[in-house]
C-alpha cells in the first residue's frame, strides 16, 4: 500500500456529445460482448441486457454530464470566526478503473482550511460522486477532487484521501482480494503541514 502525494494534470479530454454513439450502436455492442463470452443474447435470461447495462452505465458515469466545481458555488459567510480544518469522512467511492472497466471501491475523506466562508457539505459529497462517476485511476480521481475544492472555494489548505479496492486487481490478475490502495493530495496549508498530513491520513 503506497501513500503519495500525487502533482500530476488531471486534465484529459473527453468527447463532445454529439460524437457519442447511438443507443441502438450501444445496444449492438452489448450483444456483442455477449456472443464473445460464448451464451446467446436472445435467451430469455439475456434479451434484456443490453439495455439494463445501458441503463446502469448512465448511473455509473453520469459525472461526465456534472460540472463538479459548480456542485461548490453556493456558500455561506456566517462562520462567526471559524477558522479550522473542517473534514468530512467516511465517504463512500464508488468508480470504475479506466484499464479494465472494474469497479474501484472505497472511501474518501476531504477536508478544507476555510478562507472567511464555508460550503455545505453534502456538497463535498457531491464533488466526490461527480468525479467517481467517471472512468478514473485513483491517482487522478484524488487530485481532481482537491483541485475543483481549490479553485471553487479558494482556501487556505485542501486536504484529499482515497482508500479503495480495485476489482481489477482482487478478482483477475494477481487476485488479490482485500488489498487497498491509498492515495493523498495536498494544496496550500495543507502540503506544509507535516503532522496535520499524518493525521489526515489515519483512515479507518
């Protein structure tokens, strides 16, 4: 299990709309995949997959369809004084690893140094969701979780961890069930601050 602080451009380029393909092609698709794995998409059992699994990849991606920073715009001044860490744990990742299309789950735990006002915190929560529903690495969902609460909030600290399984890794490959990996960034304050990053990374 490594722990890193990860400086790296989560920025990456994704297609317009208009460049997706049709339902109809990604129902073909499905039916596709299925005659690969050797059963038949037309048995009783298999006829309606091909559009539960698009149903469910609209649930499992709907992030590309969120602008998360804007989950952040609505914020409150009367902090009267408050001016420590506010953190919020415990948070579920659900996600999907963009390398085999597994799913990655965990939890995370953001926090902020506030910077004269504050946010509500489901909307942390919602920040989360909207870049785990997304094909990610984990190095990459972590630094983009920190980065939309820097440049919405403009803070004095951000502080972001991920700890999560990836079923790419626990039911193929190495087969390695129960192996975590944790991932960790830190902007402002917060990258300065050697015990406050300890303790910030003592995860249940």
């Amino acid at each position: 299990m490594g722990v890193h602080d990860f400086s790296i451009n989560p920025k990456r380029k994704e297609i317009q709309n208009s460049d997706k393909p049709s339902e109809s092609e990604v129902l073909d698709a499905v039916k596709t995949l299925l005659r690969w794995t050797g059963d038949n998409p037309e048995r009783d059992g298999l006829k309606d997959t091909p559009k539960r699994v698009l149903k469910a990849y609209s649930e499992w991606f709907r992030g590309y369809n969120e602008d998360p920073k804007s989950l952040l715009s609505k914020t409150f001044e009367e902090v009267k004084g408050y001016n420590d860490w506010v953190i919020l744990d415990s948070i579920r990742v659900e996600s999907y690893c963009e390398h085999h299309l597994a799913p990655i789950i965990g939890i995370a735990k953001v926090g902020y140094l506030p910077n004269g006002f504050v946010v509500g915190i489901s909307k942390l929560v919602r920040v989360v969701n909207s870049y785990s529903k997304r094909l990610q690495i984990q190095e990459r969902l972590t630094r983009e979780i920190g980065l939309a609460i820097d440049e919405a909030l403009n803070p004095k600290g951000v502080a972001v961890a991920i700890k999560a399984e990836h079923h790419c890794m626990c039911t193929r490959g190495v087969n390695k069930p129960g192996t975590k990996m944790l991932t960790s960034s830190f902007i402002g304050e917060a990258a300065k601050d050697n015990e406050f990053r300890k303790s910030f990374l003592e995860m249940d």
